[in-house]
C-alpha cells in the first residue's frame, strides 16, 4: 500500500474522443515513461467503470490517480472520490490528460491538450484545491445527487447534450458536431415556464431557454458560459438564457467564446452558494456533460473539495 501511494493510477477510457482514448494511449504511456512517472494503467471497460476503479483504487492505497479521457471521464473518477470511504477526497491527487472530445474542464487551470505538455504539467506537481458542486435531480420518480466537477446546464442546454449523445452512439466524430446540434436544435426547442432562486431569494420567474451552473468556466466544447467563474471561492456561478430571436445572438455569438457572454442583454448572471430550479413542464438536466434527469434541481458546493494539478501560468496566477 506504501508502494502504491507513490504510483500514479492511470485510468484510461479507450472510447474517448472517438477512440483517441486507446489509439493514443502508446504516445501519452511514452511521455510518462520520459518524465520518469510511475504508472499503473487499467482501462475502462463501461459506464461507470471509472467511477469503480476509483473506489477501488483508492481502497488498494492509490493516492495519485491520471485521467486518459474526456470530461465524462473525469466526472465519474470526481464522483469515486466521493463515493470511497477510506481517505477525504482531497487526499488524493487528481490529474488529466484531455483526450475527449469538448476538454472543457482542463481549460480552465492552463492544462493543455497537447499531451506531452499535459504530462509535464504532472511532473511539475503544481496543485490546487478546486470547489466541487453537489446536484440534486429528479430521475425514474426518485430524487437523486451527483458530483459536479465543471459546470451542469438545464434546459436547452441539456437538449443539445442529449441529441450530441446520440450522435456519439451513431459514430459521428465531427469537431464542430456540438456546434451543429446547437443550431440545428435552437429552432425546434421551446422555452420553459422556470422559477430559480438563489441562496433562498427568488431571482427568476419567466420563460426561459437555458440554464448553466458551475464551478468552472467551459463547456460545450469552449463555450464561456461561465466567463466570471472561480473555482475556489465557494460560489456557484449561474447564466440565465432568456428567449432569444436566433439573428440577435447570431451576430453575438463570438461573445459565447471570448468571455463577454453578459454584453448579450437576453443573458442573466448571478452567483451564490446555493441554487435552486423549477420549471412546468420540467427540463432536463446535463452534468459534466453527461446527460441525467430533470427539475426540481438543487444545486449546493463543496469550498476546496479536490486537489488536482494544475499548469503552472494557473497556479502562479491563482497564488497571486
């Protein structure tokens, strides 16, 4: 057990990014063997495999444990920390090599895509302790939670992720496939009846397209939906989407990539330590970009719940 609390457990989705999971894995295993880091890799084998491994890992001693996938894949090893009962999750060290297909989580702390830089961003060890959300959803008539690691979208949101799921089943591997749901969907989706309150003050009661909240700036594969957001000051971020016409956000929509999405007068910001949303009908609910359940959503934080490495522009910057 000594042994293994010094090996890093890599654990590697091999259907990641469309397969770069286990095409690439040789490349990413050879960059670790040149940094001299100790490794154990198991591949996952189904859905919330990474969430077992973990858990097990954990439970064999494993204190430092490497992502090889997507955001998805980060979710369930975030939600195996929480679920094994050996250790306080921050006691283990978590670290990604992004091979997914949006990586919107490693965005936010300066960890690059390109894997050999992801890798000397291990070997650097420079860590930081980063909030974590807990989402309550309704799913199959019973109330249920998860851990959130990025950000969680209701509403259309939430749409386009569960049309860009089925996609990912039929082998469509485009780039710019979440852009093509986005458009393709904004036509045929309708705006929801939603109430949302914050820190118990009701902030929302009208119509509303969708919804974001989060720990983290990213998702859907670069969108700053969440430009203000800081991962360690105990708060969950929120962007409120209210009916827009398609041609007003048309010739606005690089504001959804640069950081200035508020300039966009139809989107709402506010920002608390808990969140709570309701809507008739109800909506759907993604988390990390894995498609769940639906309203009545409550959103709470976990202040500096998991430690992870982090480039090292982020920690000198966020140590300012």
């Amino acid at each position: 057990m000594a042994a293994n609390s010094e090996t890093w457990f890599v654990i590697v989705n091999p259907v990641a990014g469309g397969g770069r999971g286990l095409d690439h894995f040789p490349q990413i295993s050879k960059h670790l063997r040149d940094a001299h880091i100790l490794c154990e890799p198991v591949f996952t084998e189904h859905k919330f495999h990474a969430t077992e491994l973990t858990v097990w890992a954990v439970r064999e001693g494993y204190r430092r444990i490497i992502v090889v996938g997507g955001d998805g894949t980060l979710h369930e090893v975030v939600n195996g920390l929480f679920i094994q009962q050996e250790v306080c999750p921050s006691d283990v060290l978590l670290a990604v090599v992004a091979v997914g297909t949006g990586n919107d989580w490693v965005r936010t702390f300066g960890i690059s895509n390109r894997y050999q830089d992801a890798v000397k961003a291990i070997s650097e060890g420079y860590s930081f302790l980063q909030d974590v959300g807990v989402v309550s959803y309704e799913e199959a008539h019973y109330r249920q939670s998860r851990y959130m690691a990025n950000v969680a979208g209701a509403g259309f949101d939430a749409h386009v992720v569960r049309k860009l799921s089925h996609l990912k089943k039929k082998g469509h591997k485009s780039r710019w496939r979440y852009t093509w749901c986005l458009v393709k969907n904004f036509f045929r989706y309708k705006s929801t009846g939603v109430k949302v309150w914050v820190d118990d003050r009701l902030v929302y009661n009208n119509l509303l397209l969708s919804a974001a909240v989060g720990i983290c700036k990213f998702n859907g594969g670069g969108l700053q939906q969440l430009p203000e957001a800081v991962a360690d000051d105990g708060m969950l971020d929120l962007s409120l989407v209210r009916p827009v016409h398609f041609w007003h956000l048309l010739f606005r929509f690089h504001y959804l990539f640069n950081g200035g999405i508020y300039r966009i007068r139809h989107i709402l910001q506010e920002r608390g330590s808990r969140i709570r949303i309701e809507s008739s009908p109800e909506v759907s609910v993604e988390i990390d970009g894995e498609p769940l359940g639906h309203t009545p959503l409550e959103f709470s934080v976990l202040h500096q719940a998991v430690r992870i490495v982090v480039g090292r522009e982020f920690f000198e910057k966020a140590s300012c």
